[in-house]
C-alpha cells in the first residue's frame, strides 16, 4: 500500500468523528437557529424570530451580566493568589513538591464535590459564618443574597482552580533568567520595581492564558449554579449553561437553545480576541 | 549573601496556612461525613460518635454502586480509545506525508477553538436521532476521539528520530506496527498526559451525562451524586457529603499515587493557547 493512502487511512478514525461530532453539529446548528422545535413534533421555520426574540430576553443578559460578575472577580482574584503563591514556592525551600501537590488537590477532584462542600461551608449557621463570628464579624449571606451569590461562587471556583495557575505561574518565574534581575539590581531597582518591568512582562504568555482559560471557564459554568443556587436568587447565579440547559431540557426549546449556544459561542471569541489583543505582548529573552 | 532566618519561618507559615485553606475542607467533609447530623456545622476532624448512618442512607436511595462502575466503564473505554486513535492520526499527522495533511491539521487547530455551547444542542439532536439517548453508546461514542490528544501526540511524535522509523521500514515493519511496537514504547510520557487529561475529564463530566442520560441504571457517578444533592432525596446534609467523599474517592487515589504526572500533565494544557 502507499504510504499516502495508510496516512489517510490512519486519519480515518478523527476525519470520521469530525464530520459527524463537529461538522454536522455546526451545520445543523445554523439551521436550528432559524426554527422552532420541540423535538417531538415537526420543525417550524420561524426566520429570525429566535434572534429578534435574544435581543428583547432579559434573562440572556442577566446571565451575560452575571458571567462578566463572574470574570471580574474570579480573574483578578486567580492571577493575585496564583501569583503570591507561586513567588513564595520558587524560593530555595524544602518540601515544595509537598505544598504544590496539596494546592492542586481541589483541581482533580470533580466540581460535584466541590460543590456540595462549598455549600454547606456557605451555608447560613455553616462554617465560614461560624469562623466570621469567631473573629467578631457578622454573617455573610453567602448563597442567600442576590448580590452575594455570584461573587460566592467565583471565589469558590477560584480555590478550585488557582492550583493549576500556580504551577503555570511557577514554571513561567522559572524561566525568567536570573541575568536579568541581577541587572536591575545593579541599576538600583527596587523589588517592587523588578517585579512589575521583569517578572510581570516575562510571566505575560502565562497570564494571557489564565485570562483566556478562565474566561472559557466562567462561560461554562453550570453545575455549580445547578446544585448550589438553581440560577438563583432572582437569577442572580444563572450561567450561561445553565440558560441553555434550561430552554433545551426545561421547556424544549431546541432552536432558541441553539440561538443562545450561537450568541454565546461569539461573545466568547469576542471576549478571547479583545483579552489578546489588549494583553498579550511579544516576550523578548 | 545571607539571609535571616525569620524570612524562611514566614515564608513557611504562609505557604502552611495555604495549604490548610485547600485541604482542610475535604478533611472536614470526611469527618463530617461520619459525623452525627447535629455536629456537621462545627469545625472539628473528631466526630463524637462516628457512625455509618449517612453511608447507609446514601446507598439505600442512589444505585451508587452502579454508577461507579457506569463512571469506570465510559472513562475507561473513552480512555482507551483516545489513546488508540490518537496515536494514529498523531502518527499520521507527523509522520507519513499525505496531500491533505496540512489542511487536516488546520482543521484540527480549529476545532480546538470550537467552544461547546456552539455544539451542545445540535449533538444532543444528533443522539436523538441515532435512537442513543439513555445508552452507553451516547456516553462513550462522541469522546473517542480528541482533538487535543491528537495534537499532543503530533507533538510529541515530531521529536522521535526518524532513523528508527526508517530502519523499522527496511526491517518491513507496516506502519501500525512501527506505531504500536516502536513509537508506543517511546512515547509513556505523551502517554500519560493524554490518558491522565482524558480519565480525568471523563469521570468529571456532568454537563453531557445530564443531557443525554435519565435513566437511573445508567447515570454517571457524578451525575447520579449531583442529582443526589439538588433533589429532595437528601434532606440531611451528612448524606450528601458522604455523597461527595465517594465520588472523590477514586480520583484523590489516583491522584496520590501519581501526583506528579498528573500536576505535570495538567500544567501541560497551557500548550493549547
């Protein structure tokens, strides 16, 4: 046999699941945006109804805006902890391998877990609460309060995931060369100084990638609103996911499911390009 | 230059108490999983009297058993499989030159951009229609292959010497059987990322399960502990965390036994952007 022909022939398994896993998903995706369809009975061609009827949805930007809630805290937040951690480990201690290893425990376990810990730590007598009034603070209403929910749940997302970056971050500091603060340091830099004109310009590619993982991150969330909250209170924690999920298994609507999968599937490559074209930067070694 | 000793007690203290913050919560939902249900809401490890009770409830009200050996079934084949195919295409995409080849691998890079809430809805349709929904085939099929575990297999592939390859040729080696005699043995450590990154997604995954899954016998183990909290099955709270303590049980095992290749692998995915 040529060896052209096996190349194809060992290609074969990936061309076949993407023409039936990617190519017609997006393909019959265009074509769901444009009907109505309860599954069951026929589709019905409703043109631009799905989009006309997006624009006036209040609940599709409340779970826009409760994402960017979720951005504005979870990313800042994750790259401070991610960073402070990942400084304190690339010094010449002992048994780093060991914090490491306990800071990445939460990102292997299943955000299920997380979530129901999560949970009963926020409840209203649980033990945050409890620690809060320790310390002669009062009650947080964690999971009750409108306002509350969303920043609870991107703070606990945050202890889920921040493990990752901080080794992300460890191995980004750990390719810094050290000629370059031993420069700074003869010019009389301060630390403060070395850390924002070296390490936070040579650590850039990695917290690109922060930025873009988490903002994929937030636009995914789903089951931790669905067990903790149920999108609530007053839709203060309905994701866009959990919209979706809602208008395709709550009510089956399959073309207004798909419509809301479409909006949100471009405002995420909108968000993604606008982070990269504002913050990356070529890294000069 | 020397450096007084305080800095290392500081520093040491701080990352300590770090440490604390990520791990005492599932040490407490442990002791609280043994814990009578009068006691959960306090902060001690030491239940005053432990007891069954939550375990024994979990296991009366969710096939829990089942759906661990559901959540082993689709991991592991999905596991399998995506090693099997994507070595080959891997292998394919860095090794044999075809005329197609660098439009297949544009292809790939793209549909690594693909986010899932494009797709979501249209693939449950297509398991609609195949008649797949509420079998195995629905859980399994669309994770055979990956697109990520291609490219690191590419990756990977690229830096193995092509003199191996050549004299495997001459030897009259066909091309599966340089892959999976020669390049396979080679290769552990793209395999281990890929099998560790795909086990773990695998067993995690709430999201396609809850689509395409209602019935119970054949619910995921996270599925089945999800449904388990939110529904009014667990008005007690001690269940649901012995809920949660097995459903993390078999990946913290795994996690201590290969905790380095799995920080390894997973800091890896940084590859992706």
């Amino acid at each position: 046999m040529r060896r052209g022909t096996v190349g194809y022939l060992l290609c074969l398994p990936y061309i076949v699941h993407f023409l039936v896993f990617m190519a017609y998903p997006l393909g019959f995706s265009l074509v769901l945006v444009f009907h109505k369809w309860d599954i069951v009975s026929p589709m019905k061609w409703v043109g631009l109804a799905n989009f006309i009827r997006l624009a006036s949805d209040s609940l599709f930007f409340r779970a826009l805006y409760n994402t960017f809630i979720f951005l504005a805290i979870h990313i800042p937040l994750q790259i401070a902890v991610a960073l402070f951690f990942a400084e304190l480990l690339n010094r010449k201690l002992r048994l780093i391998g060991l914090f490491r290893a306990a800071y990445f425990v939460p990102v292997v376990v299943s955000g299920v877990v997380v979530t129901i810990l999560w949970q009963q730590l926020y409840a209203d007598t649980g033990v945050l609460n409890k620690l809060l009034a320790k310390l002669g603070l009062g009650r947080v209403p964690w999971l009750t309060s409108p306002s509350w929910a969303m920043p609870s749940i991107a703070i606990m997302a945050t202890w889920k995931n921040v493990g990752l970056y901080i080794v992300m971050f460890l191995a980004g500091l750990q390719g810094i060369p050290r000629e370059l603060y031993e420069a700074a340091e003869l010019d009389g830099a301060s630390k403060l100084q070395q850390f924002f004109h070296i390490t936070l310009p040579m650590l850039n590619p990695v917290v690109v990638l922060v930025l873009v993982l988490s903002t994929i991150g937030g636009f995914s969330l789903f089951i931790e609103p669905y067990i903790m909250t149920g999108g609530g209170p007053l839709n203060s924690t309905l994701s866009a996911v959990l919209y979706i999920y809602k208008q395709a298994f709550y009510f089956y609507r399959m073309g207004y499911a798909a419509t809301l999968g479409f909006a949100f599937a471009l405002i995420i490559f909108l968000v993604v390009a606008l982070q990269r074209r504002f913050v990356e930067r070529e890294v000069y070694v | 230059m020397y450096r007084p000793r305080w800095s290392h007690v500081l520093s040491y203290s701080v990352l300590l108490a770090g440490a604390l913050v990520f791990v005492y919560p599932f040490l407490w939902m442990v002791a609280a999983s043994f814990k009578p249900e009068a006691e959960i809401p306090s902060f001690g490890l030491v239940p005053s009297r432990p007891s069954l009770e939550s375990y024994r409830i979990v296991f009366d009200r969710v096939p829990i058993g089942r759906s661990f050996l559901n959540s082993l079934l689709v991991a592991l084949s999905v596991t399998a499989s995506v090693l099997v195919f994507g070595s080959m295409v891997g292998y394919g995409l860095s090794r044999l030159s075809f005329k197609a080849r660098g439009l297949l691998f544009g292809v790939l890079l793209f549909t690594m951009m693909v986010p899932f809430q494009l797709t979501l809805i249209p693939t449950y349709v297509l398991m609609v229609k195949f008649r797949w929904v509420d079998t195995y085939l629905a859980l399994i099929v669309p994770g055979t292959v990956s697109a990520f575990g291609i490219f690191l297999f590419r990756q990977f592939f690229m830096s193995i010497p092509q003199d191996l390859i050549d004299a495997a040729r001459i030897d009259g080696c066909g091309e599966l059987s340089i892959l999976f005699r020669i390049i396979w043995p080679l290769s552990k450590p793209a395999m281990v990322t890929v099998g560790i990154l795909t086990f773990m997604a695998s067993w995690n995954d709430v999201l396609w399960p809850m689509v395409v899954i209602r019935e119970p016998k054949l619910m995921t183990m996270p599925q089945a502990v999800a449904l388990f909290a939110v529904g009014g099955r667990a008005e007690l709270l001690g269940p649901k965390l012995a809920a949660a303590v097995l459903l993390a049980l078999p990946i913290i095992s795994a996690y201590i036994f290969f905790q380095r290749h799995f920080v390894e692998s997973m800091a890896r995915t940084g590859l992706k952007g």
